[in-house]
C-alpha cells in the first residue's frame, strides 16, 4: 500500500467524526515530492475543538504507536504516530475558522508569519481527501498571491546586513560555528526574498526540500541549486565570496521586478559597509 493509499484510509477514518468537516493531504506526497524518508502529513479541519478521545480514536482504530501528542498551541493539535506498517502519520488539525483567519491575515492583511503561509500553502498545493466543498472554498481564497506580501518579503528578507557584516572577521578568525551559523541565516534570508519574487508561499520555515526549488521558481539566480549547495561543501574564503555574489544576483533581481520599492538602495547602502580592521 502507498503513502497516498494510507492516507485515503485514514481520512476515511478522520472523516467517521461529524465534527471533522475536512481532511487535506499535505507535504510532500501531496506534491509528488515523495522519498524512502517521507511520512504522511494530513490536515485535519474541524467544525469544533476536538477531544483527546477525538484524536486518539484514529490511531486507536488502526492500532498504531503514538510519537508524539501536544497539547493546543498556537491554534493547533498536533501529533504524530506510527501505523502498524511502520509509516509515520504528522497530524495537524485546525478549526476550520481558524483557518479562514489565517488566510485573510496572509492573503488580505499581508501577514508574512511562515507558521500562517505553511498552512496557506497547504491548502494550496493540498490534496481534498475529504470535505471538498470546505478545501475548495480554501482554495479558492489563495489562488491570487498579492503583489504587497511579494513587498513586504523582499523587505523583510533582504535586509541581511546585520551579523553579515562581520563575515570577514569570522574568516580571519576562524570563528566556523558562527560563520556557518550565519552562512545559513543569509541563505534562508535569500530563499524568503526568492519565495516573494516567485510569489509562492513559503510550504516549510527552514526551507526543506530545497533541492525541489530551481524547478519551482521562475525568477532565480544563474544555476541556483548547485551554488547554494556548493556554499557547505567548499573552501569556506570561497563560498563567502559565492553568497556574496548569489546576494548580488537576488538584489539584482529584486530591483528588475520591483523596481519602486524604495527600500533598495538603503538596503544596498548598508550592504557594502564591511566591518573594519583595526590599524592601532
């Protein structure tokens, strides 16, 4: 049985409780974007809070072995579990106003939290397993990505000049925890730049499944995948100078497709200024 098998089988299940009134396949088995590592990610939309019992009748149904059980946060159950067949199952459940609030935070109010555009990407890219009026009503409110959350990403990410500065220092140095440590900080500022360029909501706030991006993305540096993967496994002195050039090539790009932002040239501003030596 396939991932995605398993999946319609559970959300028969999920779907037994009247007070679910969606189920939606999310991450990767939802894109296509399975590997031997994925597990299942299922969306569950409820019409009011569920139990304990609620959530444990599913996995009790099919005799599997909790991992994980949170309790309510930040607007979400969550918890993960084993079937029988040793496939791990990650269950986020919402209240289905829930989230139509995030939606009209991200889609209408420009909200750019990741926690809220992973679910909106969910819903964009998800697959309705259950409840397709509720998940087409979803999707019909995040078809249109807007042009000012594309403005407010590139000016929240592109920023970059704080710590970054200090990169020539950490070589000399040899300070390689935090030079990595911000190596990877630029990165992530630089996909969340590109992810508004591209006007795609970003679907994970560490970035995971990079490698998947180079085909997703229109606007993008020269040879994207390969130099930002080059960046860890090269001399450090030259994969500095290659993010630096990759932030080259992004501002570039931000200032062809959005060049009224006024932001840009203070940005660029602050870029150039490096830390300086001491000559006493």
């Amino acid at each position: 049985m396939g991932l995605k098998d398993i999946a319609i089988k559970m959300a028969s299940i999920y779907q037994e409780n009247r007070n679910v009134e969606a189920v939606l396949l999310a991450g990767s088995v939802s894109r296509g974007w399975e590997d031997k590592h994925s597990d299942i990610e299922l969306n569950i939309f409820w019409s009011e809070s569920p139990t304990d019992e609620d959530r444990m009748h599913p996995i009790q149904t099919i005799h599997g072995s909790v991992i994980d059980f949170h309790p309510f946060e930040e607007e979400e159950w969550a918890e993960s579990y084993l079937t029988p067949e040793n496939v791990k199952l990650e269950i986020s459940s919402f209240l289905t106003s829930t989230a139509e609030t995030w939606i009209n935070d991200v889609v209408n109010e420009f909200d750019i939290d990741y926690g809220k555009q992973c679910m909106v990407s969910s819903i964009y890219y998800g697959q309705s397993l259950y409840g397709d009026p509720v998940i087409d009503s979803l999707k019909n409110k995040v078809q249109i990505y807007p042009d000012q959350l594309a403005e407010k990403m590139i000016e929240e990410n592109l920023a970059l000049w704080y710590r970054w500065n200090n990169r020539k220092a950490l070589l000399d140095r040899k300070d390689w925890l935090m030079l990595y440590d911000l190596m990877g900080a630029v990165q992530k500022k630089l996909m969340g730049t590109l992810f508004g360029l591209n006007k795609l909501y970003i679907h994970h706030p560490s970035f995971k499944w990079i490698h998947k991006y180079s085909g997703i993305f229109t606007i993008k540096p020269k040879n994207m995948d390969e130099r930002f993967s080059a960046i860890y496994l090269g001399d450090a002195h030259n994969s500095v100078q290659e993010l630096e050039l990759l932030i080259e090539e992004v501002f570039l790009l931000a200032e062809k497709h959005y060049p009224h932002l006024p932001f840009l040239n203070e940005y660029k501003e602050k870029m150039d200024f490096v830390r300086p030596e001491n000559k006493v």
